[in-house]
C-alpha cells in the first residue's frame, strides 16, 4: 500500500491515539462551516431571511445584515468565516494518527487556530449583544461548536509539546 492508501485507511478505519477526538473537532467544523454557509446566503441575498426558534434576543437579519458584518475587507463576515473554518477543518485532517510524535507543528497549529476562532467568536458574540442587543442562532451554533472544539484538541497539542520539547526525531513522514 503506498503512503497516501496509509493515510486514507488510518484517518478512516484507524483507532490510534486522537483519532476520536479529531473526528469529533472535523464534525464540529463542519457544524460552523454549515453555519456560515447559511448566513453567507442570506448576506449575499440568495435567502431573504433565515428561519429562527421564536425566542427573545433572537433576531439573525439584524446581527447578519447588520453594518458590522460588512465592514471587514468589504466581505460578509460569513464568507470569511467560511475560509477560517475550512482551514481548521483542514488541520484536523492534516496528519495520521501519530502526527503528536511525528510532526508535532501539526496538532500545535491546530489548537492555535482554535485559540483564536475560540477568541474571535467570544468577541462577536459579545459584540452582537453589546451592539444589536441581539443573537443569531446560527452565530450561537458555530460559537458553541467551536468552544467546544477547545478541549478535543487540548489533549493531542498537549502530547505533541511535550514530544516537541524533549526533542525526539520524527519519523520519516509515512504518508508522502
């Protein structure tokens, strides 16, 4: 079997160290990603409005549609929501079961990238309350989806610190 089949068959039948935890984080990324891909169609107008539970503080169009959503590199904020959340989906991906010893980078960057999405949705949704004195649903979701990323990958960056500090070769990279 060549690298690549090595890689496919452990990322999709492998039980090694992690491998639950970052199925959980891919399927949490993808809840954001879902997430954003409905607020980018109604900013972009595809949708008129995006259906939410009646509840108080509840009210997507004005958080969505809002002059804040815009205002960062003439974009919707959901589209680049979108390209951040693909990017740690992709760094879930990234790496096989071992990837804690043998390319420790790869589970340090992931739970960075998720430091900061963790950061940047506690600051939106803090926004949107001191702002609009409102919520999205769909924001809500993909804070909540990505807070609770934080503690699947905490324990893989934390193995790959420490194979990190006490300096031990990687392995040649199997999946090349």
């Amino acid at each position: 079997m060549n690298t690549a089949g090595k890689l496919s068959e452990d990322l999709r039948h492998g039980r090694g160290e992690f491998l639950v935890q970052r199925r959980w984080a891919a399927l949490l990324s993808l809840t954001t990603i879902s997430s954003m891909m409905l607020i980018t169609l109604y900013q972009l107008g595809i949708l008129k409005h995006l259906p939410e539970p009646s509840l108080p503080k509840l009210d997507t169009d004005k958080v969505s549609g809002s002059e804040q959503a815009y205002s960062m590199l003439a974009l919707p904020d959901a589209v680049l929501g979108l390209g951040s959340y693909a990017a740690t989906l992709g760094l879930v991906a990234m790496g096989g079961h071992e990837r804690a010893r043998t390319h420790p980078w790869m589970p340090l960057a992931l739970a960075g990238k998720v430091l900061v999405d963790a950061i940047q949705t506690g600051k939106l949704t803090r926004d949107s309350w001191v702002k609009h004195r409102a919520f999205s649903i769909y924001s809500l979701v993909a804070a909540a989806a990505t807070l609770a990323t934080l503690p699947l990958v905490a324990p893989e960056a934390a193995a790959a610190f420490r194979s990190w500090k006490r300096g031990r070769p990687s392995k040649p990279d199997r999946y090349r």
